[in-house]
C-alpha cells in the first residue's frame, strides 16, 4: 500500500483500537476489584450474624438452667436479637446479587418466629412453669435459630455463585475486547508490509538496433543468515542464536530472466483470531494440544513447544507439545535458562529470538511468554520458510501473550533465579 494517507490513517485506527480494548479492559477489572470489595463487606458482616445466632440459641436455653439470673439472660437475648435485625438490614443494602435477597427475607421472618417464641419462653419461666418454657425453647426456639443460620449461609452461597459468575463474564469480555485489537493489528500490519517491487521488464528492441544484445545485470541477492548446524527435530531449542546482521558472500551468477517473486506471507488471520479467542476462553489444559495444532497451522509450523519455567527457575520443562514424535518428547528433558540457545535466550532476554532455515534444515521462532512479573517460559516454533518474516513474527508474539494471559505470573523466586541467571 502505497498511499501515506491510508497507511497513516491504519495506524491511527489500530492504536485506537488497541487504546479502546486497553481503556475496555480496564474500567472491567475496576468493577471486578469493587465487586471483590462489596463481598468482602457482605461476608464479613454474615459472618458476625451467624456468630450471634449460634449464640441467640444458647444463650435462651440459659432460662431454664438451674442457678441463673433470668433477668441477665433476658437482657442478653434482647440484644442479640437486635443484633441480628441490623445485620439483615445491613447485608440487604450490600447484596449485589438479586438471588441473595431472598434468603435475607427468610432470616428476617425467621427472627420474628424467634422473637415470638422467646416472648412465650419468658412468661412461662416468669411464672415458674420452666418445664413449659423448655418445652417453648427446644423446639419452636430451636427451630426459629437453625432457621436463622440456614438462612444465613444460603445467602453466603448465592452471593459467592452471583460473584464467580460475574467474573467469569467480564474475563470473557476482556478476552474477546483484546483477541479483536490483536485482530485487528495484525491485519494492519499485513497492509502496511511492503510488496515487492516489480522488475523492470526489458526495454523493446528497435529494429534499427536489432544486432545489438541488451545484458541484464545480475544483483547480488540478499544477505544470508548463517544456518544452524543442528539438524535434530529439537533445532529451535539447540541451535545457537543467530546474531543480526550476518551474512553469507555470494558469487553472483548470470540469470536468465528476472528473480522469482518472493513467496507470500503464509499467516492465517482468521485461523490466528479463532486460535487467540479459544487460548482466552480456555478452561480444560486438556484441550491445549488441540489448540497448539491450530496455531501451528496459522504459523505455517511443522512443530511448536511450549516451556515453562519450573519452581526455582533454572530450567525449562517442556510441558504441551505438537508436531514430534512421541519418542523425540520423551528425549526432550530439560533446558537450562543459561543455555546458549534461541529459547534460553529468549526466557532470559524477553526478546523475540529467531535462527535462520537452511536448505537442509527448517528456521525456528521462540516467543518469550512474557507477564507483569517476568517471564513465565517461552513459545517455540519451527517454521518451514522465513523465520523472520515480520508477520509470522507478529503473529508468533500474539500467540506468545496469549498463552502468558492463559498461565499466569511466575513466581517471585523464580523471577529472581532468572536475574541473578541473567546477570
């Protein structure tokens, strides 16, 4: 695309883009963190009313007991009582889910039958019949307190179920918001990548010149990469990392005709946007290898694994694999992060790493899976043609931040294990 206005004005669509999901994202994770905060409050206060209920019924069984002030535990009941019709009222105006308003409701009759039933208790232990106020409190008493405390803790249910629900919808709409920035991006970025130029075609002889011969003149290619000596199906994790900028001398040699074209981009987008969104909404690690095989068909990849990084952060431990045998993964063991190799290059720099195919031996891509605390492991991808491809390499980095969302941050001894390895 040749235009400088369109190509300016994709860019702008795509940092808004990825500013909106950004922006999405954000005011989703603030109503998360206040809901968090409203649980909080709501469970902290059921749970001083269930105190006080358990307590309500013992402390009214204390009527009937020989030796006690009648008048003390009279006083103590009442307060309880009381107690627990602030609490309701309270844990009414904090409930952020309609489902635990009605368990409330039930507390609140059930203290009105508690109530009710303890006005009974005492008049007959005032007047010295405590063999009818036991019966009054063993029973009806009784009753009215379980019912309380069910009450309470069918409440406690709904609101944790409402609040786990809530969560997972809005890590939903998080995902969906980033995958279609991802989306998005890409596709500006396959339309801002250079085509190639056309060769000139030869210019048409005259006939006045027709003994002349008009001599193309050969151009020396472009620079090569030094290929990796290693042809083993586990090159992406043995192959030196391949330094920027060199290059092999070639003798120029005369053609005749133009270079062929360079071969397209082979980067799936709607492959890559299916991947990113499955990635996100992922729950069952059963399915990743399922997904791993789809990845690898959007990265035109012979074969992915995926490392991470083990408890003290020395090592990679390949744990999700596709495209090798399975005798190739039982040899695989570990890698140390102080390696000299693309992917322990990779965990240890943050930085996208890349070795060069040959004619004998295919290039390899590994993608750090980067987190807010560090890196968590890396994405390695051998690849058929050019691993340098600028959209092969985004595409590489938008699977890696997926799969960094999907398993979380490291530890902190870990990422101070891959600091002092650093250093």
């Amino acid at each position: 695309m040749r235009s400088r206005a369109v190509r300016i004005t994709l860019m702008l669509l795509t940092i808004a883009a990825i500013g909106t999901a950004a922006y999405f994202s954000w005011t989703i994770h603030l109503s998360s963190r206040a809901d968090h905060e409203v649980a909080a409050t709501f469970d902290q206060t059921r749970i001083a009313a269930l105190r006080d209920a358990y307590e309500l019924r013992s402390t009214q069984q204390a009527y009937v007991a020989a030796g006690q002030n009648e008048a003390f535990w009279f006083g103590k009941v009442s307060e309880l009582v009381e107690s627990l019709r602030a609490a309701t009222t309270a844990l009414r105006s904090a409930a952020i889910s309609p489902a635990a308003l009605a368990p409330l409701d039930e507390a609140a009759a059930a203290i009105d039958e508690f109530e009710q039933a303890d006005r009974r208790a005492r008049s007959y232990v005032s007047g010295g019949q405590k063999l009818l106020a036991s019966d009054v409190i063993f029973s009806a008493g009784l009753e009215a307190a379980t019912g309380i405390t069910a009450a309470l803790e069918k409440a406690g249910s709904a609101l944790t179920e409402s609040s786990r629900a809530a969560e997972a919808e809005g890590m939903r709409r998080q995902a969906m918001a980033i995958a279609g920035a991802a989306a998005f991006a890409m596709l500006t970025l396959l339309l801002l990548t250079p085509a190639a130029a056309e060769t000139p075609a030869a210019p048409v002889q005259e006939p006045a010149f027709g003994a002349d011969t008009l001599r193309l003149r050969e151009e020396v290619g472009p620079p090569q990469r030094r290929p990796a000596a290693n042809r083993d199906p586990r090159d992406v994790q043995r192959r030196k990392v391949t330094a920027p900028g060199s290059s092999a001398a070639s003798t120029p040699q005369p053609r005749s005709g133009p270079p062929p074209a360079p071969a397209p981009p082979s980067v799936e987008l709607q492959g890559l946007a299916a991947v990113c969104t499955d990635l996100a909404r992922l729950s069952d690690t059963s399915l990743l290898p399922g997904i791993l095989e789809r990845a690898a068909v959007a990265l035109d990849a012979s074969g992915l694994v995926l490392w991470i990084a083990d408890q003290g952060g020395a090592a990679l431990v390949p744990i999700a694999t596709h495209g090798y045998p399975a005798s190739v993964v039982s040899r695989m063991g570990t890698l140390p992060v102080v390696g000299q190799n693309a992917t322990a290059a990779a965990f240890r720099t943050g930085l996208l790493q890349t070795v060069s195919a040959s004619a004998s031996s295919n290039g390899a891509i590994a993608a750090p899976l980067l987190a807010a605390a560090g890196c968590r492991g890396v994405m390695a991808a051998e690849v058929r043609r050019d691993a340098e491809n600028p959209a092969r390499l985004a595409a590489a980095s938008i699977l890696a931040a997926q799969l960094a969302a999907l398993l979380g941050p490291p530890s902190s001894e870990a990422a101070d294990d891959r600091s002092t390895a650093a250093r």
